[in-house]
C-alpha cells in the first residue's frame, strides 16, 4: 500500500513572523518547528529571516553610533 502524502498546511505571514522571531531569540518549540517543516516552503522563511536579521545589525549600529555621539 503507498502511504498518502500529508496535507501541506500554509502559515499565514504575521505566524511565519513570529516562528522566525522565536527560533532567532532560540525559544523556538518542537511543536512550531514541526510546523514550520511541514509547510514545504522555504523562501518566505528565508526571505523574514534575511528581514529580522537586517533590522538587528541596523539597530545595533544606530544604538552604538548613539552612545558614541552621547559621550563625546
């Protein structure tokens, strides 16, 4: 007998937010990361991670360049 494939089951993008969110903090759980393997999709993950990933660096450069031009 062949096995059915399982349903693709497609997050909607403020959940594929917080999953990218969670997993960057490193609170990410089993059950969410079943999840978000089981969606079979990739590039919307890979493209809210580049995102998050970017907002970080910027902030860390505007907060130093802050606190440098504060204490000089």
């Amino acid at each position: 007998m062949e096995e059915q494939p399982k349903a693709i089951q497609k997050l909607s993008w403020p959940k594929m937010f917080l999953s990218v969110c969670s997993a960057f903090l490193g609170v990410q759980s089993d059950k969410n990361l079943a999840s978000d393997f089981s969606s079979g999709r990739i590039w919307p993950y890979l493209i809210i991670g580049l995102v998050v990933v970017t907002i970080f660096i910027l902030s860390l450069i505007v907060v130093v360049k802050l606190i440098l031009y504060l204490t000089l």
